[in-house]
C-alpha cells in the first residue's frame, strides 16, 4: 500500500518534470526510505503529504542581462525555487554555474527541505542559481552580474521569507555584491543573506562551518566503530569551500590529507597537502588545482576527476559537486580498505555507489545530514543578525558541533527504530521528513 502511493507520486514527479534527471534521482531517494513511516502515519497518505512535498511552493525563472568587460550584452536565466515553508522561510543557496539548470536548483531545494529540518532550526528550504559561469570573468563582471541577478531577486526574498546563501561559485566576493544591491534597491539593512562579510553581519564559522561540521559528523559515525581521525589517512574531492576546510578540520584532528581535486583533475600529495598553499591557490589567486603539482615536489597531478576514488584511504570525502562518485569509485575505495564516507557536496554518490557503501556497512554519511553544518550555522547568522549580537568564534563552533552530534544521534536512532539500524540515509530521510510532515499536516491543506 505505502509503496504504491510512493511509485505513484514518483512517477507524477517524473511525468511532471520530463528530463529533469538529479531532481528525480533525489525524490526518489528520499521517498524509497519512507515506505515504513508512510505505513505507519496514515494521516500522511490522506493528507496529501509525498504529492504536495514534491512540488516546490513556487518557481521564479528570470533573465539576468548584463555588460561584459568589452561591452557586449550577456544574458543568463536566474532562478529561484522557493521549495518548502513548512518550518520557517525558504533558506538555501545560489548556485552560479555552467552546468545550473531547474533540475540541479530542484533536486537542491528538496533537499535543503529535509536537511534544514535535521539541524533542529526553523528553516523551510529552497535554492537558487543560474547558469553564469564566475570563472575567468573579472571583478567587474562578477559585480554587474551579481547586481542584475539581485536586481530581479530582491522582490521575491526578506529575512522572514527566503533567505539565500553560497554554494558553488557563489562565495564571500558574489555575496557582497548581492548584499549591496538589495540594500540600494529597498533601502533596508538586515539579514536578507547568511555567509556575509564579517564587516557587515556576517557569522564567525560560517566559512568554515560546512567542512568542519562534515568532519564533526564523521567522527561521530567513527566514534561509533571505536575510531577518529588520528593518523588516518584522507581523500578529499574538491578545493572550494567545502573541501579546503574538511581538509583543515580533519587535519587538525590529526589525520593526514593526501589527495584534493578541481574540475579539471586531482592532486595526489602522500607527504600531506599544504593546505596554506591550496587556500592561496584557491582562495586568493582563484587559479587550477594543477598549479599546485608545478610548486610540491612530491605531488602528482592527474587530469580527470574519478582517478581520485583510486588512492588508497582511510577516509572519503566527497566535497565537490552530484554524482561524481560512482558505482566503480566505490568498489576501488572500499576494497581499498576505506571504512567511512562523509558527503561534503550535495549528493555527490552515486545510487549505485551508495548500495555499495550501505552493503558493505562502512560508515556512511549522506550530504543531507553530513554536510548541514554550512546551512545550520547560517540559521546561527540569522539568530544573530535579529539580536543584533555577533558571537564568537568558540561560541559558534561549540553550537555547530553540538547540531552536528545531534543530527548524527536523531538519524542513528530514526534508522534503528524503523528496522535499519546503521542505515544513516533511511535515518537522515524519515527524521528530516517526519517533522516537516506532522508541521504541513498541522497548517492544514495549503
Ligand atoms: P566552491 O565553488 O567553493 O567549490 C566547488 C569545488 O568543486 C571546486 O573545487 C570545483 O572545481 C569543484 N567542482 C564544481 N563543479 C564540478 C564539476 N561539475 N565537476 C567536478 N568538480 C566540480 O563550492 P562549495 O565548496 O561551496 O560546494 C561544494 C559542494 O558542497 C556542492 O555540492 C555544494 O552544493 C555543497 N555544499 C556547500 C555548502 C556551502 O556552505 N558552501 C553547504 C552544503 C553543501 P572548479 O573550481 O574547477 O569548478
Ligand atoms: O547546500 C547547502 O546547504 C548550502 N549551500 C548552504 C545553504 C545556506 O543557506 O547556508
């Protein structure tokens, strides 16, 4: 019975949205972890739940023109998905690459929905994006991009209604400009965005916090099997954000970093990457992660990006972009001896990849618990900016920490008591789903 309801509202979304590929790969597998709950809480078939949480509350698609450095017209779509507001304003980021389509910000803003709901804090989800591409544009027109895209933006969010952030491409410099903008067109200074400038009500940790509350969920999953990070050794996909501060959190755990990666390929260090070096790369001179195989003797680099599942490791860390570890990665890194994997990246494994590691029993942490550390200490920016308070450093990171822990413990104790225990996807799915459900079943039919 559960079941049919679920194949049925998978097939509408998939009939609904024809081509959309992510976004019917993540609905998919949120709603086959459900089918216990569904059986359970009949009031969740009657009232419409699966249906109405597969359709985003509302869709704004928009033309981003602007002036490139030579003066010819640009022009990219924009969008927003305003997903789910069942627990508090939309929140979620703004992806800005080649590859965005209503797919990705789809199959994005379902599952912030779910992942805002396991950090404990009152954040419905959504995201947003567009297909501009940051790379190789200057400052400029970065800016003048960033201005048109708020310049249509600005109408559709405010600190109680949707309140968007980074993700890919988008980071302190993007975030800044689109600050700016909304403050020039409505002439109000508040929190209309998490991952501000420090200057300007931004959070301490909020930079650092998806990739330290990736690592504080691991050693949660470690803990659990009697382990940590000590002396372990640990492959990192990705060199943003994300990645670069994984590798700083687990490093300084004690844990040895020997491979990251970019779009282009990977970088094998087995001494240990120079993480200084790869934030100066990165961070400030925004160049390719080859440039660091040019400058350490004792790296390597290799073009391609799935030759990273290849090294030999303790630890994974997929922190770079979905589906970029697949069925074949997996195998190579658990027969390689690799006991956890924490997602960094929003469904960076692939279905098949994830059978792998769930089979084997490693530990297993997916994106939407393991990478909620960014989004929940954004839901801490926010706190702050309507106190009008900035905490500190240790204060912040003490609170990131104890969400990671707890999300760690609500999804460990939801798989054990619907019949899976260890099985952190079925645990994150029906935790996060469970209290946005009993909220839309408590605000009625809307
Ligand atoms: P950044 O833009 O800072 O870095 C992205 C990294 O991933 C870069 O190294 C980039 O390489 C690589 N990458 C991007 N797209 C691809 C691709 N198609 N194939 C291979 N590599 C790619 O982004 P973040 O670090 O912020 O985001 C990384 C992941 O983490 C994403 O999945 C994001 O959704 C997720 N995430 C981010 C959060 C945040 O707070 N920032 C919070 C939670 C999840 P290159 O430079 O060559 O493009
Ligand atoms: O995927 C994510 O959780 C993010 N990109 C962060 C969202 C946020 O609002 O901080």
């Amino acid at each position: 019975m559960s079941s049919q309801y679920i194949s049925r509202v998978v097939e509408t979304v998939k009939k609904r949205y024809p081509g959309e590929a992510e976004f019917h790969q993540a609905v998919t597998e949120v709603l086959e972890s459900l089918s216990p709950v569904i059986e359970k809480n009949k009031e969740i078939e009657q009232a419409g739940i699966l249906e109405r949480i597969t359709e985003p509350e509302r869709q704004i698609i928009f033309r981003v023109p602007w002036i490139d450095d030579a003066g010819k017209v640009q022009v990219n779509r924009g969008m927003r998905i305003q997903f789910n507001s069942a627990l508090g304003p939309y929140k979620g980021g703004i992806r800005l690459h080649p590859s965005v389509n209503t797919s990705i910000i789809k199959f994005l803003g379902f599952e912030q929905i779910f992942k805002n709901s396991l950090t404990g804090l009152m954040m419905g989800g959504g995201k947003g994006g567009s297909d501009f591409d940051p790379k190789g544009k200057s400052d400029n027109e970065v800016m003048r991009f960033c201005q048109s895209f708020m310049a249509e933006l600005y109408r559709h969010i405010d600190a109680d209604t949707d309140v968007p952030a980074g993700d890919i491409g988008t980071g302190a410099r993007e975030i800044g400009y689109m600050f700016g903008q909304y403050k020039r067109l409505k002439n109000i200074y508040h929190g209309i965005l998490t991952g501000k400038g420090l200057l300007y009500g931004g959070s301490l940790v909020r930079t650092e916090a998806t990739g330290y509350g990736c690592v504080y969920f691991c050693q949660e999953m470690l803990k659990d099997r009697s382990s940590g990070f000590d002396k372990k050794n640990v492959v990192i996909s990705g060199s943003g954000n994300v990645a670069i501060y994984a590798a700083e959190k687990a490093m300084s755990l004690g844990a040895k970093v020997i491979a990251m990666s970019d779009s282009g390929g990977y970088i094998h260090d087995a001494d240990g990457i120079k993480l200084d070096l790869v934030k100066k790369l990165k961070e400030v001179e925004r160049k390719r992660i080859s440039e660091y195989a040019k400058e350490v003797k004792s790296a390597k680099y290799t073009e391609g990006c799935s030759g990273i599942w290849t090294i030999p490791c303790d630890i994974a860390l997929p922190s770079a972009t979905q589906n970029e570890l697949d069925e074949a990665g997996a195998k190579t890194l658990v027969k390689n001896g690799c006991t956890a994997v924490a997602e960094g990246a929003n469904m960076p494994s692939t279905p098949e990849a994830v059978k792998v590691f769930l089979d084997a029993k490693i530990a297993y942490g997916p994106g939407k618990a393991a990478n909620a550390g960014g989004v929940a200490t954004s839901g801490l920016e926010m706190s702050q900016n309507s106190q009008r308070l900035s905490w500190s450093f240790d204060e912040v990171d003490a609170k990131l920490h104890r969400i990671m822990e707890n999300i760690h413990e609500t999804a460990k104790n939801a798989a054990k008591e619907y019949n899976t225990p260890g099985n952190l996807v079925n645990g994150a799915n029906i935790a996060g789903f469970l209290k946005v459900a009993k909220v839309m079943i408590a605000h009625g039919v809307i």
